[in-house]
C-alpha cells in the first residue's frame, strides 16, 4: 500500500497521482542516496521542487517518474553538501575574537586620497554601502562610484606596495 494516500474521495491532480504511485520508490531511493536520517527531508525538497517546475500535462509521459528520481538525487546531493561536516578533534579550539575596527589606522591609510577617493572608500569600507548607495550619497552615477573606489583601492595597493 503505497505511503501517500488519497485522504478524500475528490478526484487528484495529476501530480499527486504521480507521488501516490511513485512516493515509496522515491522514499526507498533516497534512502540509499542520503541515508535513513535525511531520506524523508531528501523526499520532501524534491517533491516541492518538482511540483514548482511541474506542467499539468506531464503526469501522461513515461519519463516523468525519471524526472521524480533526478530530481530526488540532486535533492539528496544538495542536502549532502549543505550539512555541516564536523571533523573530532583533540584540542578545544580556541575562542574566536572579533576583527575591530581601527579608525585611526583607516584614516590614517586614505589620508594622501584626495577628498572625493576618501569619500567613496569611507561609504564602501566602513559605512559598507553598495556602489547604488555610495552614488546617492555623492550625488554621482554608480559607474563614477565604481570607478573612484576603484581608483582609491588601486592608488593605495600602489603605495604600500612601494
């Protein structure tokens, strides 16, 4: 008795009658790609993935429950590479601290920039905006906005590499 089972007696869409006659090979198939923990969370992406790309049509060609097993394994692939890998170690790894922020070091490092480069790089690097609002805020195009972080970041990897 398949798994997915019509719960009312109205008459199902095509792509529930392909998960009622396909549901538990998917299952048992996803089993042996992903593994007994994931296979049902495996079965469950594929499913809504399918059914987002699913024509009304397509429950009537053969090759639709290959379709079903495709997209079941690159599910399981994608679920594979998403899971954090943990590797034991011996030793407690030390704390993570924070990267901080010197803004006498940064000041200090644009301060031969003219006005305009110090401008573009203060909104890039510090206040972290995108070019689209490093533009607004200087009142320029977002090619011009570019093009002077550009020219600020290449000016200084210049000196410091002198």
């Amino acid at each position: 008795m398949p798994r997915y089972r019509n719960v009312t007696a109205v008459a199902l869409p095509p792509f529930w009658t392909l998960v009622e006659a396909h549901g538990d090979e998917l299952l048992a198939h996803a089993r042996r790609v992903a593994g007994d923990q994931h296979a049902e969370d495996v079965v469950q992406d594929a499913l809504l993935r399918a059914l987002r790309a699913y024509p009304p049509a397509a429950a009537r060609r053969p090759t639709c429950a290959r379709g079903l097993y495709r997209v079941t394994t690159t599910a399981a692939i994608d679920a594979h590479r998403a899971r954090r890998r943990e590797v034991p170690v011996d030793e407690v790894p030390a704390v993570v601290t924070e990267d901080t922020y010197d803004e006498c070091a940064f000041e200090a490092l644009i301060a031969p920039l003219p006005d305009t480069a110090q401008a573009a790089l203060r909104l890039r690097f510090v206040d972290d905006l995108d070019y689209e609002g490093i533009a607004g805020a200087l009142g320029i195009s977002i090619v011009a906005a570019r093009q002077r972080v550009s020219t600020a970041v290449r000016t200084l990897r210049e000196r410091l590499a002198a």
